[in-house]
C-alpha cells in the first residue's frame, strides 16, 4: 500500500513546515524546528483565531504574506513550504488535509486521522492518487519503550505472537479535563468517541506488534460514573460557587487548575503560545463561564468512561484493550505472548520483562529486565522523536521500525470504528480489507 512520493530535499537545508491550527499539539511539534533549526524551519501558519496566529506569526518571526485564516487561501497561493503540521481537532483533519495534499503538500497529521472509516479511506485514496506522503502522529511508536519492545519482537526472540493485552489508565484529573468538562466530553460537539481520541494511540501499538490486518472486534463500555444521578451529596453545579463538598473533592477545579496548575494548555487560552492570566482572573473565569469550572457530575458529556475491546487478526492472534477512565495514577501497560516466551510491562515504569519457558531442573522460566529511557511525558518522549523521523522522510532517508505512514496506521483506526459499533449495536464487527 506504499502511497508516498517525495521530491528529496538537499540534507543541509532544513524542511520547511506550515503549521496547520497553531493548538497545544501543533504547537509541541514545531518546538522541533527550535530546538533542531537546521533541520526544520517553520515558514507559515494556517489559524482561524487572530490572536493565536499573531502570537505564532510572532514565535516564529513570520511574514503577513505567510499567515492564512484558511487551509483554502494556503492552498490557493504559491506553495510555500515542503509540508504541514495539521493540528486541528479531529473533525477538521480530513478537509483540512486534502486541498493540502492537492496542491503539493506532504502532512504530518494529528491523530485520530479521521472521525469516520469513510472519511479516513477518501483521505488514504486521495493521498496515494497524488502520491503524498502522511505520517499519522502515533507518538508512541517512537516511545524508546514501546520502540524496544517492538524491537525484541522483530527480532524473533518470543516467537509468533499468540496474544496481546493492552491496557490504558487515564487519570482522574485527565478523565475530568478533557473527556467530561473539556473539548472531548461529547461525541456529538467532537465528532470523536472516547476510544478513538485516547487510544488510537494503544490500538495502533497493537496493530504494529502483530503486523497483521483484524479481522472481527467486539466491544462493550458505558458512562458509568460522571452523570447527574451519581453526584455526590452537597455537590454544587460549578465548584467555585456553590459546591459544598469542593475543599475535599478530588475533582475540585481548583485544586486542579489553580492550585496544582495541572493542564493549563487545556484550559487556558493560548498558554501554550505564552499568554498568561494572573490567579484572579482564572478565579473569575473557573467562577464564571469556564467549562472547566463545572462540576464533573453536572456537565453535558456523553463519552463513556470505560471500554473494552476484543480483537481476531486474520493470522488468528488475539488481543484485548481496556480503557479505564478516573483512576488514581495515569498506566499504560503491555503483556505480549509469543509461542517461544512473552514480554510484560509498564509504559511509565520504564522498564519490561522478557520471559521464556526454562526447562532447566529447579527452573520454570528465566527473565530479563529491560530499561529504557521514559520521560515525564503522556507519550513516554515519543514526540519530537517522531519529528525526527518525519524530517527524515522528507530528505528521502529511509523510513523507521516507527513510521506512522498512513498507509501503516489504518488498521488500528479500523479497529477502533468497528470497536464503537461493536459497542453501540451489541454484535461483532467484521473488517473489510483494503486496497
């Protein structure tokens, strides 16, 4: 399904990127290109907001004649860069992205590719006619944890793989401010399920370690915890203003947005491009119109807060994912099992085990303990790795174990789609192939 032509640029001239929705993430990609300028130059910007785009204008000491409001006005001039960092939301990915690949662009895309199996498809047709290339931003591909488990498992060393669980922990505090009082609390306003905004991720690391196309998913979750009816006694409807419990909840938006200045890319406008409000006017905000300042039990989120999938690959391995929202430490973890030994660890432990059976006398299995290097980060320092990596594609170097190609990251997506119908019409989904 290779779809990618690039027109090599020269190694001792950096690529150069418009970024395409100056959010928190675009935003986090293109700190590549000031940390690495040889290697990387931002040269434009694609942002509705004015603010936003003065600020990113002024970031990156850009021209006016190289700020748009609009993909259509970037499409529409000379072509001005190699490429594109599209950061927009989720449903915006795809028609943002395809006048871009139209008129010569190649794309770095945030993930979830696409809200819709349909829509993900025009955007993989489109690219291969054009023969452009789209990384997808799969971070924890390049996660030097997930990269050495990928490794070990390449290399034979746990045989074929017979089945792989994967689990996700998304934290109380992350569960609240993105997935019940923030932008991915409602698949109707997102046009996102919750699986597909969180663990695209961790279905995509499963696709990549069996290597193979699914075949059927089932799926099965709900919103159990955060609605009306569950508040507890003495709640409020904003934490600030009349909540009787808020000084001991663990969902006070205080405490978590003020106090402990958790999140603050999320709930603060523009943070990630340098504005700050003083303690005050966040206060008055959380006190006032914020959605960040609403009780969890009291807003209009529709996501669920726990799902399971189960998933056939076409090779007959089998994996699981379970994605639990609320819990106390955010938790990745992986359990591998191959027909010669097995791999078993913890993302933000930084470390795994590899396990074979041990026939030894005394012996029941042998194991060996893998460090690698973790950092304080939801992705495990994947993300300017997969940077990196992009650049490198764009001069023409070979592609790594890594590569988020689009044409490597459709299955997971797949997945994902089918696990939410699964979910929603209580049967299991076959996948169909791709051409």
């Amino acid at each position: 399904m290779n779809i990618s032509h690039i027109e090599e640029i020269e190694s001792n001239k950096p690529v150069t990127v418009v970024i395409v929705g100056a959010g928190h993430r675009s935003l986090l990609y293109a700190s590549y290109a000031e940390k690495h300028p040889d290697q990387l130059q931002i040269v434009g910007v694609v942002e509705p907001n004015p603010i936003r785009r003065k600020l990113t204008a002024e970031q990156f000491d850009l021209d006016d004649n190289c700020c748009f409001e609009t993909v259509e006005q970037l499409a529409k001039a000379p072509k001005i860069a190699d490429a594109v960092i599209n950061g927009t939301m989720d449903d915006l990915h795809v028609e943002t992205t395809i006048p871009l690949l139209q008129v010569g662009y190649d794309v770095l895309l945030e993930k979830p590719i696409a809200t819709s199996e349909e829509n993900m498809l025009k955007l993989y047709q489109t690219a291969r006619e054009y023969k452009r290339t789209v990384m997808v931003c799969h971070v924890l591909r390049y996660a030097p944890f997930y990269k050495a488990i990928r490794e070990v498992v390449a290399s034979g060393d746990i045989g074929d793989i017979v089945n792989i669980q994967t689990t996700e922990h998304v934290s109380y505090h992350h569960m609240a401010v993105s997935f019940i009082r923030g932008k991915w609390n409602s698949e109707e306003k997102c046009k996102s399920s919750m699986l597909m905004a969180k663990c695209c991720h961790d279905l995509d690391i499963v696709t990549w370690m069996v290597g193979n196309q699914p075949k059927k998913v089932s799926s099965f979750g709900s919103l159990m915890q955060f609605k009306p009816e569950n508040a507890p006694l003495g709640a409020g409807k904003r934490c600030m203003v009349d909540c009787q419990i808020e000084e001991n909840c663990a969902y006070s938006a205080r405490k978590h947005y003020i106090e402990q200045g958790r999140w603050g890319f999320y709930v603060w406008d523009n943070s990630h491009l340098g504005m700050e409000q003083n303690t005050n006017q966040k206060i008055e905000a959380l006190r006032s119109d914020s959605p960040y300042g609403r009780c969890v039990w009291h807003c209009d989120n529709d996501v669920v807060d726990h799902q399971s999938v189960i998933i056939e690959f076409n090779n007959g391995c089998t994996a699981t994912h379970n994605m639990v929202g609320a819990t106390s430490r955010p938790c990745r973890t992986i359990h591998i099992v191959g027909t010669k030994g097995e791999i078993t660890g913890i993302l933000e432990d930084g470390s795994f085990v590899i396990r074979h059976p041990d026939p030894r006398k005394g012996h029941e299995y042998s194991e060996k303990r893998i460090t690698v290097d973790v950092t304080d980060d939801s992705h495990g320092g994947g993300d300017l790795l997969l940077v990196a990596d992009f650049v490198r594609i764009m001069r023409g170097e070979e592609p790594s174990l890594s590569s988020t190609s689009l044409e490597k990251s459709i299955y997971g997506h797949q997945i994902g789609f089918a696990a939410e119908r699964s979910r929603l019409e209580g049967r299991t989904m076959g996948i169909d192939e791709i051409n």
